[in-house]
C-alpha cells in the first residue's frame, strides 16, 4: 500500500466497510462520500496521484482529472467494451468506449502508458488502462 511507503493517503469510498480497514492505517484519511449523488467531497484539493480503479462516472472525469497537480500522476483503470462477454459490468454506462481514456486526457495530461486489453486475473475481463501526467506535452 501507498501509506507503508511514506506517501500520504485519501481513500474515498460510499461504503463505510469497503473503508474500515483503512481507518488505523498511519497516514491514511478515509472519507465515506458518494461521489454521484452528493457535493464533491475534495473541492480544491490537488494531489501527487490520483489512482481510479474499477469505477466509472462518466460526470466526474473533469473533477478527477482537476485533482491531479501539475506534476501529478493519474493511474486509472477500469472495464471496458467487450467485458460484457466475461459477466459484469455488462451495461454500456459501466464499460469506457474504445480510447476513451485517452480522450479524457487528451489536452490535459500527458500520456505515459494507455492499454485497452483482455486480463484473465484476477478475473477475465476487457479492461483500459492509462498513466498520465501533468502537463501535456505542447505540439
């Protein structure tokens, strides 16, 4: 984990007992919010990285991506098209479109890594995944 290296952790999560484990941890802060139904809990705030996993909301990719500092780091994967084959997710809203991450990104960050593949651990699925960080590069 981050916390164990030195590195200074939120963990947001709507469920209280996907964070409990958390709430001890040394350098950890937790805060229980729903990101799509309530205000956005980290108005503001920039962080060093940003790390999305297993989660889409289409809404919240400008204010994730505004969290990430200028010389941050943005780790992001989650299901993508396809994965519908393999179980769920299986509904579109839940899957990214081909390239969509690097469409997100794309004039905000600069790409270091972008993969649209099959995984078969911890479970066969069709994921993308980027690292990216600030700023673009300029053309």
């Amino acid at each position: 984990m981050l916390a164990s290296l030195g590195f200074r952790v939120c963990a947001v999560d709507r469920d209280p007992e996907a964070l409990a484990n958390l709430v001890d941890l040394a350098g950890v802060t937790v805060r229980v919010a729903d990101l799509e139904n309530a205000p956005w809990p980290l108005d503001g705030r920039q962080f060093d990285g940003v790390i999305v996993t297993n989660y889409l909301h289409r809404p919240l990719f400008s204010r994730i991506l505004d969290a990430v500092s200028p010389t941050g780091l943005l780790i992001y994967e989650t299901f993508a098209a396809g994965n519908e084959r393999f179980g769920k997710p299986s509904n579109p809203d839940f899957l990214l479109r081909p390239g969509e991450l690097l469409e997100i990104v794309h004039g905000r960050l600069h790409v270091d890594g972008y993969e649209d593949l099959e995984v078969t651990a911890p479970k066969r699925a069709r994921i993308q995944r980027i690292c990216a960080s600030g700023p673009p590069e300029k053309a």
